[in-house]
C-alpha cells in the first residue's frame, strides 16, 4: 500500500515572529490530549533546519535570512521529490509557509511534464517578492516564487547586491521556473492582502474562495467548484494549509492571525472534500507558533482537522487499490480475448499503487506478495475466480451475444463467488 511519509520541517527562517519552528511538537504534543498515539503510526523525514541563522542579524532586508531558505527550499524539494517517486504520499508539516516553495518545487520536480495545480487554504496571498515585500520575511513569498515573480523592473523596493541571485535561485530550483501558472492556482479563505498582491490576483484572474463561500455549506459542491472547475486541466494537486486561514479568534497560536476567517467545522469538511481527489499528491500543514498560544489550545484545534484530513488521504489509498483491482480484472478479460467495455483509469500520481492483499481468509499457503502493477502473477483471489469463472461464462456466452448485457448479468456470480470463498 502506498504510505504516507510526514516530512517535517522545523524552520521559522521565513517567519517574522518567533516560534513556528515548535510548532510540528505542538500539534504532535496536542495529539497526547486526544489519548491517541496516532503521529506514532507514521514514518517521518525530517528535514534538518538552518535554525542557527536566526541568531545571526539578518543583512538582507527585502529577504531576510534568505540563504538558510535556500537550503530548506533544496533539501525540501529533494525529499518531497524523493517520496513521490518512490510511490509514498509525502504530508509536509511546516514551521512557517515560505517551505511551501520548496514543497511545489519538489511536486513539479517529480513530475516536470505535469500541470500543477495549487490549492492555497491561507489568510494571505503569499504572492510577495523581495522587490514588494513590506516586512522581508519569506513566508510572504513562497507562491511567487513557484510563479517566478519579481523583477527589478516595476520594483517597489531598492533590492541591491546578492538579493537579486540568491531570488533567482529560488524561482529556479530545480531548474524549472515557473513550476505553476496563475491560472491553476486556488485561494482559500484570503482575506488579507497588499495592493500589489491584489493586483496581480485581478490581473491574472487567479480564483479567490472568500470565507463567505465556504460559510454558505454545500462544500461538496464548493470543493467540486475549486478542484473540478477551477482546477480542471491539472494533472496533480498539492493543497496547502495555513492554519491561519482560520480565524484569529481560534488560532491565537500563528504568526500572522487575522480576523473573520473559517470555522473550525467547515474547514475538516472542505477539506476532507478537496483531499478526496485523486491526482493530490502532497499536503501541507504551517504556521501553528505555540510561543504565542495559550496552553497549546491552537495545536489542539487544529490536530482534529488534521486527523481528519490525514484519514481522507489514508481512505483514498484504499479507494486507488480497488481501482487497480479492477484495472487487473480488465486485463485479463482481453488477454482471454472478451469485450471489454469500460477501462477504470489510474490518474497520474496513482500510477506506484502496489497490488492489494487477497481477504485473510483463505486457506492456501503461499502468502501473497505486494507487487507492483507492472510486474503482475495472479493473485490467488483472482486465480480462484478465474478458476470458476469459465463455466458460467461460456453458457453466458455462447447464448448471448457479446454486448455488455453479458458484463452486467456477470456481476452477481462474481459476488456469489466471493461469499463462497470467504465461508470457506
Ligand atoms: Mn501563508
């Protein structure tokens, strides 16, 4: 079965205010509460930080601390890379959002020819450059520079000496740049924005779901809108969640809170929606700061939408393995020479997904082995199928003809036959 990896990054280099590099302990500490040992389940990566510089006084001014982003950007990317091409489902927790560069930056690398498509759940638009950045910090830039923005040209800031490469060197990692478009870009929840932000959204008509749309319900519908209709033509997703998409009210604990965001409820079931889709290949969660919290109420909120989330990827998986199931049943269908009239299809980042394990029941004595869909011996479940399967399919078969009635009338002796194997 396809994994999931936690990658953990704990740096707060891109932040402004101190703390969010504590705040993957938080949430994992806030799950103690709950009486589960649920983050014990899982493999992680950490992703070693550049913390060390925070102690050093930052000398760039429109990027502060940039060179230490540098380095969590490339090792980042190379781990989210890493875990997509080796058939895991990477789940990035973040100190503070400027990683979320280095997370896209690893998404495309792993898949160069693919359309990206962002979801960004945020209070803000992340869409700052060093040349209109009102404050230097990093977390401000991440989207642009997955978009390649900023210029000296138009700039707003008098950005000099080694800024300007070492900015290159962000938008360009990994040799791809732009690694997004702004037309396969979401907002969720933006509600806290600079003009020159503003300008480019209407610019670029980059979609905005206001926190007055989620409000309404219907968030089937909404994440339909937003993965279906917005983001349509993507071939992969990558949702990306800052915590203070929520309101400031119920996350005190964030670097940046701001006022009349989402609600706790409506956030699990949006993105519970969003997470079911099957070309998502990452997601993110930042910026919880427990420093600024008040006895961990933040994390503590934020560790049941997590959960919830985490369950939706983990059911998914699930879901990919019927699909290669049924995929297999195809298979052998043309290669016995039948008609075969709807092929399931494997999207593009599903592609790694290993073969399931036949019911526990059964009696026979080699264990089946996980394989990959490429490699492919039967598995017993299916040879015992296929072992029966001929004798009605040739009175289904020579009667009728080979239309897809034949298919249809075929679909409850598949299911005798399961009931007959599992009472065995
Ligand atoms: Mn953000």
């Amino acid at each position: 079965m396809k994994v999931i990896k936690l990658i953990e990054v704990r740096s707060e280099l891109g932040a402004g205010t101190r703390g969010a590099s504590l705040g993957i302990d938080a949430l994992k500490l806030a799950s103690l509460d709950y009486g589960s040992y649920y983050f014990g389940k899982f493999k992680v990566k950490e992703v070693r930080d550049s913390s060390h510089l925070l102690y050093k006084n930052p000398i760039r001014a429109y990027a502060k601390r940039i060179r230490g982003v540098i380095k969590i950007f490339n090792k980042l990317a190379n781990a989210v890379q890493n875990e997509i091409k080796e058939g895991r489902f990477p789940v990035v927790l973040s100190g503070d959002h400027s990683s979320a560069g280095g997370t896209i930056a690893g998404v495309k690398m792993a898949y160069p020819d693919k359309k990206i498509g962002v979801i960004w759940i945020d209070a803000h638009a992340d869409l700052h450059s060093p040349y209109t950045t009102p404050s230097g910090n990093i977390h401000g830039m991440p989207l642009a520079s997955a978009l390649g923005l900023g210029s000296k040209s138009g700039s707003k800031n008098p950005v000099t000496g080694d800024t300007i490469p070492y900015w290159e060197i962000l938008k360009n990692l990994g040799g791809i740049c732009p690694k997004i478009t702004p037309d396969n870009l979401v907002f969720v929840g933006l509600r806290d924005f600079e003009k020159e932000e503003k300008e480019y959204i209407e610019k670029n008509n980059v979609h905005v779901v206001k926190v007055n749309e989620v409000r309404k319900g219907k968030l089937k519908e909404l994440a339909k809108k937003i993965t279906q209709r917005y983001l349509g033509n993507c071939d992969i997703l990558y949702v990306s969640f800052d915590i203070d998409a929520l309101d400031a009210k119920l996350v005190p604990g964030t670097g940046t809170p701001v006022k009349h965001g989402l609600q706790v409820n409506e956030t699990t079931k949006l993105l519970k929606e969003l997470l079911k889709d099957e070309r998502l290949a990452c997601f993110e969660v930042t910026e919880i700061n427990p420093l600024l919290d008040k006895e961990n109420q933040t994390a503590e909120r934020i560790f049941p939408i997590f959960r919830e989330a985490i369950n939706t990827i983990e059911k998914r998986k699930k879901k990919q393995k019927k699909v290669v199931k049924k995929i297999e049943k195809a298979v052998k269908k043309v290669i016995k020479g039948k008609k075969v009239t709807k092929i399931p299809r494997v999207k593009p980042g599903l592609k790694k997904v290993s073969k399931a394990k036949p019911s526990k029941k059964k009696t026979t004595k080699a264990k089946p082995r996980k394989k990959k869909l490429s490699a492919k011996p039967k598995s017993k479940l299916i040879r015992k199928k296929s072992a029966r399967k001929p004798l009605r399919k040739k009175t289904v078969a020579k009667t009728k003809g080979r239309k897809s009635k034949k298919l249809i009338k075929r679909k409850p002796v598949k299911r005798k036959i399961k009931r007959t194997i599992k009472k065995k």
